[in-house]
C-alpha cells in the first residue's frame, strides 16, 4: 500500500479527525500512487493514523476516507452513501420538496462528492482527484442505493483544476429527455435548468431560508438583490409583499426569475425584474431616494478562500451599508455571506460595520444556515459556507 509519511507532530490535525493534509505536512511518499489513490497515512514513527486518496498536484494532497484500519472498496463507499440517505431520511429532509442534496462531501465522509436529487435524476458532482477514481464505482451504488434510474454529471466547478481534472458535464447513467426541471418546494415551483444552473441546477441550501424570508414578507416593500432566477422573490411574493424589486446581472436568470413568478401565479403587476450591477443600483437607489421595508442579499461567493478575505470583505461592507440606508426604520435586512472565506464571525463584525457607518441601528433577530441536506461535520467547520443574519433596523 502506498503511503505517506507526515513530519513529526503535523498528525495533530488528523487526531482530532480534520479530513485534509496538505502538502507542508507531508516528510516522504513512498510507492507514489496514481492521482486518486489510496494511500495510508502514517506518523514520522510509521503508526497508521488514516486512509486517504492522494490528489498530487492540490495543495490539499490527501483527504481522509477512514480514520479506521479497514478495505476502501465499493462496500466501504455502500456503507457511507446509505448513512449519507439514513440521516436524511431521519431529518424528514425533502418532505415538503423533490430537489435534496444527499451526499455533502466531507461532511458525510467522502471527500469532492456531491450529489443532489432532482426529482427522478441525481445531479452528481466530482471535485477531487479521489471521487473521481471512485466515480465510475460511486456512479453505480448509487443507482443501487436510490433505486433512482439516472445520473446527470455536473463536474464543472472550478476547483477541480486545482486537482489536475478537466471539466466534465452529462449523462453518466440512464437517460434524460428533459435538462429543465421543476423544482416543488414548499408549495411554490421553480423552473431551473440541470445542464446551465449555477452549482448542480440551484441553490438548495437556502430552502428554509426562502421560506423564513416569505414569513417576513407580508404587505412590505421588497428589493431582491442577486435574485438569480427568483428564490426570494417568488417567496415574497407568495408571503404576500406589495411590491419586488428584483437585481441581478443576468439577463438570462432575470428571465427565468420573471417565469417563475408567472409560473406560480403570484401577480406580476407587482413585480419589476431590473437588469444591473448591485453595486451601482444601490447607489443609484439612494441618489433617487428610495426606501424599502425588507430588504434581500445574497451575492455570490466574494472569497472562495481566506486569502480573498479582505477585498471580499469591503464588498460585503459596501452592500450592507447601501441596504441599510435604504431601509426604512422598523425595516428588515436578510444578508447572506455563501464565501468560505469569511466565518460567521467576521461576517458579523462586517455587518455590524456597515451598520455603524450608514449611522443606523439594529438588531439580530436570528442567525440562518444552509438547511439540514448540508449538514456540517463537527471535525470539518469549513463545511458551513453559508450564513445569513435577519437585521431589524430600529427606529430611534
Ligand atoms: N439569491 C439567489 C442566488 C444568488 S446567486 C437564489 O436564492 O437563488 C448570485 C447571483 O448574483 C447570480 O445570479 C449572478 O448573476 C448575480 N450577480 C453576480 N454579481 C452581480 C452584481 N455585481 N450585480 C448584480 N448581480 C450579480
């Protein structure tokens, strides 16, 4: 078996069941195996500490399968993709939808895989070195655990080039006659397209917070930013808002956005989609004295890694004050931060910032989270990407 050796004391992170080793970490490779091979760990004394495939060109050169001295093989991955469905199963996860994410990579112990559960179709994506040895044996348990008939292959996130792995998007099991689909989730539906939606289609992880924003939105004036095709827009629309405004840049999700407020029948009269970068319709918003009693943020992902931290920071500052200014008193801020970059702490402190410099005052009145299809190991915190906080801005 190959194996890697780490430099005394770098095991301190695996002991505490951290999934990663990088590549600093690392004294000696011995019998070098091919990208996505099984290679055990070992400490500087050759004590066995994990199993792990080996990524050669990522900085991240080995992810932990098992922690356990046992085969890595198909029924070792049977074993993890059915606890992976037990704990949804368990959460009662997807009752009140047809689109769940079933298998959150490290989370549910098997690094780079990804898999959602559109409908009849699971939405697979391979982002490391190590799933996509496995791929082709993951690809049939899971039509074996599922007893679903179709894999559709979304393998085109950026990060695999950092694991030396070309981009790969189709059909890898069964067939499909129709790349759109109808995603139901609490009562509403939204159209997203499997081939061309951003990560596997959509954004699953923010299922409960669509439904918290249509709780808050009853008789408000809404402005949606980053709307993409319509998440929040059609919640607040159904939760009853007098009038949404909706932003993106997209052209094409704006469209989408507009078809699935017709799709759901909510009144379009009340609904004015606006082409536009944020940055500046905010401003604009401002110049033109515009208020709003709910105000919605979720932009894409400004630091993918805490390197980009600061400059991401100053963009999630700039948006946050523009909304609070715009906010009516007793209006309500829903801003999110989906960056791994930027934990919930600091994402706090830049909020409580912006506040400070648009001179208002406000409140927490909750924490949101991606919803439970994206649970969180306990042993790897970079997991929970997504967070949001609910803002009531005080009257004084
Ligand atoms: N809120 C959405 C997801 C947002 S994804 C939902 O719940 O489904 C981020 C969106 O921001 C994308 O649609 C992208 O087109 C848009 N976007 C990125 N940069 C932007 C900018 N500067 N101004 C406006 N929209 C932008």
């Amino acid at each position: 078996m190959p194996a890697v050796l780490l430099k005394p004391g770098r095991e301190k992170s695996l002991l505490r069941r951290h999934p990663w080793i990088f590549s600093g970490a690392i004294q000696h490779v011995e019998d070098e195996p091919a990208p996505g091979g099984t290679v055990d760990l070992l400490t500087s004394n050759r004590e066995f500490l994990a199993r792990a495939s080996y990524s050669p060109t990522s900085q991240i050169r080995a992810r932990v399968w098992t922690f356990e001295d046992e085969p890595v093989d198909k029924e070792f991955f049977r074993k993890r993709i059915r606890s992976a469905l037990g704990s949804r199963r368990a959460l009662n996860v997807g009752e009140d939808t047809n689109a769940t994410r079933l298998i959150y990579a490290e989370s549910d112990g098997i690094p780079g895989l990804i898999v959602d559960r559109y409908g009849e179709v699971l939405v697979l994506q391979s982002l490391t070195a190590g799933s996509e040895f496995w791929k082709e044996t993951l690809a049939d348990l899971l039509l074996e655990e599922t007893g679903l008939p179709t894999i559709y292959e979304r393998s085109d996130a950026d990060v695999r080039e950092l694991e030396g792995l070309e981009p790969r998007t189709g059909l890898l099991r069964g067939s499909i006659s129709n790349l759109q689909f109808s995603i139901l989730e609490h009562g509403l539906g939204y159209l997203v397209n499997l081939q061309h939606g951003h990560k596997t289609g959509s954004y699953l992880d923010q299922r409960e917070n669509r439904l918290r924003v249509r709780e808050l939105a009853g008789d408000k004036e809404v402005l949606d930013c980053f709307c993409y095709t319509g998440g929040f827009t059609v919640n607040a629309l159904a939760g009853g808002a007098r009038s949404v405004l909706s932003i993106d840049s997209s052209a094409e999700a704006l469209a989408l956005c507009k078809e699935n407020v017709e799709r759901n029948e909510l009144p379009v009269t009340r609904h004015t989609p606006l082409e536009g970068d944020v940055f500046q319709l905010l401003r604009r918003l401002r110049d033109e004295n515009r208020s709003f009693d709910l105000i919605i943020l979720d932009p894409p992902k400004f630091a993918p890694t805490a390197a980009q931290a600061e400059r991401a920071a100053r963009g999630y500052k700039d948006i946050n004050l523009f909304a609070f200014k715009l906010l009516r008193p007793g209006g309500i801020l829903v801003t999110f931060s989906c960056s791994g970059g930027i934990d919930a702490g600091l994402f706090q402190k830049i909020i409580a910032g912006a506040a400070l410099d648009a001179g208002v005052e406000a409140q927490i009145v909750a924490h949101l989270f991606q919803g439970p299809d994206h649970p969180v190991s306990l042993h790897f915190p970079e997991g929970a990407y997504l967070k949001g906080l609910v803002c009531y801005k005080r009257a004084r």
